[in-house]
C-alpha cells in the first residue's frame, strides 16, 4: 500500500545538473534501532508508518514513500584547504522535502543508503558508529537550542560495512532546512556555469531568505544574511564548547545549521587549542580556530557571487571584502551576548568582554571542566559558601579563579536582577547534560560489540533535556575519568 508523505520536492526540479538521479540501493535485513516520534511528528508523518518490518524498510530506503524523488546533490568544496572540485552526495540521497506543521519546507535525507555517481569508488555505506554519533549530538544539538540537521530514524541494515574491519551497517534518515552547502555554490562557480549559481541564489533566497526577495543585489544580500547566520551559529558551537572538527566548505550549510557530525567532540577541560580530529593533524580545526575558519569559507562563498555582486571585478571584490572582513564583529557581537548570558549579566557594560576573557583564562589556568564550571558559577554568586566550595573544586590551580571572582560578584551587584532570577537565567544559559565523548563511545561500543543499544538509548534520553537537574542520571553529567578519556575522533567514511 502507498506511503504517504506529502512530498513537494523543489530541489528535484531544478536542472539536471544540480543532481543525479539513484534509488537507495537494498539491504538484507533492516531493523529500526530508534524512531523519533517527537520529530515525526513535528513534520505531519504518522509514527505508525515505521512500525513493524514495513517502517524499518522504509528507513533505509527498501521502500520509498510515495511521491519520493531520491536525488544526489551535486557539490564541490575545499576540504582541509584544497579544493576538490567535484564531491556530491557519495553516500546519501535527498528522497524529499515535507512542509512541517510550522509551514517550513524540511529535507528527507538517507544517510548510507549506497553508491552514487559521486562515491568516487566508495562503497556509499555507513557503518553503525557514526550513524549512533549523528543521532546523538545532532539531537543534542536541537535540545541545546543549535540549529543543526535532526535525526528521524536509525535502522541497522543486517549487511557488513568494510573499513578497517569489517563493522555494522547502518543507515541514518535525517532531517534539514535543506542541504545546500557553500560547496554547491563552488561546483558551478569552478565550472564558469553563472547561469547555476544564479539560479541556486534565487532558490536559496526563496527557501531561507524570503525577507530578501525582490533585493536590488540579491547576490550581496544573500552573502550578509549567510554570514551573520553563520556568525551566530559558530558562535553558539563556541558557547557550548562543540568542535565540529572538520569545517570543509561542503560541511558548512548555506541556511545556518550545524551540519555533518564525523570527528566531532565536546571539549572538557577547557583548552582553546583542543583538537580530537584524528584526521587534522595541523590543527586546522581546533576550537578556537573555528570563527576564522568560517570566515575563510564565507570568504569562498563569496568568490562565487561575485559576478553577481558587481559587473566590475575589482568593485565586485571590494563590496565582497567588506562583508567577508565584518564576519569577526558578526561573531564577536553574537558571542558576546551569549557570554553575557552564561555569567549572569542581564545588562551591558563595556568591561564585560575582558571579564569574559579573564574568566576563561582562569578556566584554562585551573584545568576546570567548561560546561559545569559555568554550571557552577549560578551558585557561586553570594560571597564564599558552599557554592563557592564546588566552584573551586573543579579547579587544579585557583589564582586566577580568586583574582577573578570578586570582579564578577561586584559586576553582578550592578546588574538589575535578583539573585534568584539570575540563578534561575543562568540554568537556562547553562547546560549540564552535553554529549560527552566517552559516553558517546561507550554507546557506540556497546552496540557494535553485543548489540546492546541500551546506553545509546538512555544517552539520548538523558540529552533531550540538557538544562533540567536529572539525578537519575548524574553520571552523564561528569567528565571522563583519565582511563575513559577520548582524545581522538574519527571521520564516518
């Protein structure tokens, strides 16, 4: 019988050459490992659609909901500084879009669903680790207030993947604005083919600029409004301590979310130079490197509009420039205001960036955990107690700490709020659930090894709330002991 989906699908109609046409190629035996009825939802897809052997056919592409035009996406894109000038979807399909019940057009996407004519003599396959890692952290992600893809489903398929060794397969259907990347800008540009990228403006502005249309510079327009959602949203991954570890231009989305989980990690103690990629031996992608990294790819971005932008190259450049050149106080402004809200300040004062600073100096100085020190920092605000006690616990060295607090409760005197309301606004500013790299391995250990998905299962629970005080669960919230701690991660190819 028909699966319905209400499919509308406005990327399969733009001209040929933007993708490629494939089905899902079939898997032995799939079996759904976590459906995510929340998510469904949110999209007007019956839950019920995936129950049974028939929704496990469905999650890895067995079976297509009808009205699906599964589709690879065409795209290029600089990885790790060189340009490779063609990419595309080598292991994954857009199968459709949906309007969700808010009216947004979200993109239907089969992660690992086999080879593509951009596999570039890849398997097109996904093994059961990274598709567990992309269900985690994309949904903790979405919990932590990031825009980021979302996961939908994730079925094993009952086939070996070969890498290293040979691993679980798996597939991931997961969700997006949409899937155009900076890279799909740069695989027409690279090719001279204006006309395309031209047309891709047009759709993008359509799809996630609206307030755009009928711009006099539609070109220069679109590069301000990608770069101040870009700012905003490295800002927020810096706010959390995300690394995303690998920031090719194809990894970076033109409408603003978090896209791509491969080598990603969540920094501990805090450590501006903490890098877990095992594939970024320079440190291209380290935590503190990653504003000027996404100014270097807004800045690539904008090697593609410039005909757009100004029919005279040198104006065209220089009109170009000054957006890509304003991108660090687009970051600076975003994160400021994050910081703000993380130390308790309701209100501004000019000193706050250099108390900010100071605070995170004293962070890196002591070796104290990034995410529960700013945690603790809530109960820290009345002169030294108790609160202040478990402050200082999470500190090796507290010089830097003593120099520091006084400043800050005097700063917080001057704000106008009570305490409790600051404590309060600092729990919502503040998580103490994050996706901590050990448990993550822990769960993807557990499944691949005995099959056991019950610490992946209770990990992403416990993430669906980030912010509330879980008991329950209060090992998920400490950092990993010497012996568990994970210093390097790995791409999902």
């Amino acid at each position: 019988m028909p699966i319905p989906f209400a499919f509308e699908n406005s990327y399969a109609r733009l001209p040929q050459r933007f993708h490629a046409r494939v089905a899902p190629t079939p898997v032995a035996a799939p079996r759904l490992i976590r459906f995510n009825t929340e998510l469904a939802h949110e999209l007007g897809i019956d839950p019920a659609l995936f129950s049974g052997p028939e929704g496990a056919a469905l999650a890895v592409g067995n079976r297509l909901p009808e009205g699906a035009e599964p589709i690879a996406m065409a795209y290029a894109g600089h990885q790790f500084g060189h340009f490779v000038p063609q990419l595309g979807d080598g292991r994954a399909l857009l199968i459709g879009e949906v309007r969700d019940r808010a009216g947004r057009l979200r993109d239907i996407h089969l992660k690992g669903s086999g080879p593509t004519p951009f596999s570039r003599r890849g398997d097109g396959r996904a093994a059961l680790g990274p598709v567990l890692r992309e269900y985690v952290v994309s949904e903790a992600m979405h919990a932590l207030g990031i825009p980021a893809t979302r996961a939908l489903a994730a079925a094993v398929t009952g086939e070996p993947v070969f890498r290293e060794t040979p691993l679980p397969g798996a597939v991931l259907m997961r969700v997006a604005s949409s899937h155009v990347r900076v890279g799909t800008f740069q695989y027409f540009a690279a090719r001279g083919d204006m006309g395309a990228v031209e047309t891709l403006v047009g759709y993008v502005v359509a799809r996630h600029y609206p307030d755009l249309q009928g711009a006099s510079e539609p070109g220069l327009a679109l590069l301000e409004a990608v770069a101040d959602r870009q700012a905003a949203l490295i800002a927020r991954w810096m706010l959390i301590g995300f690394i995303h570890g690998v920031m090719n231009t194809d990894n970076m989305s033109i409408c603003g979310e978090t896209i791509d989980f491969g080598p990603c990690a969540f920094m501990e103690a805090y450590d501006p130079a903490t890098v877990f990629s095992a594939i970024d031996e320079g440190g291209r992608y380290a935590y503190a490197n990653q504003p000027p990294i996404a100014q270097w790819n807004i800045a690539r971005f904008a090697e593609t509009l410039l005909p757009l932008i100004d029919p005279d190259e040198e104006r065209a450049i220089a009109r170009a420039s000054e957006v890509v050149s304003g991108f660090r106080g687009r970051f600076e402004a975003h994160w400021l205001d994050g910081i703000r809200a993380k130390l308790g300040l309701s209100s501004a004062e000019e000193d706050d960036l250099d108390l900010a600073t100071d605070w995170l100096a004293a962070l890196h100085q002591g070796g104290a955990d990034f995410t529960l020190a700013f945690r603790a920092l809530g109960s820290a605000q009345e002169a030294a107690g108790d609160g202040d006690a478990a402050l200082r616990g999470l500190f090796g060295e507290t010089t830097a700490l003593d120099a520091w607090l006084p400043r800050w409760r005097a700063r917080i005197a001057r704000d106008p709020v009570s305490a409790a309301e600051r404590a309060n606004a600092m729990r919502r500013a503040n998580p103490l659930f994050i996706p901590r790299n050990h448990r993550i391995e822990q769960a993807i250990a557990a499944a691949v090894e005995t099959s056991d998905f019950t610490p992946f299962d209770t990990l992403t629970n416990v993430l669906t709330r980030p912010y509330d005080e879980q008991p329950e669960h209060a090992g998920h919230a400490a950092p990993a002991r010497p012996a568990e701690r994970v210093c390097r991660t790995f791409c999902g190819t």
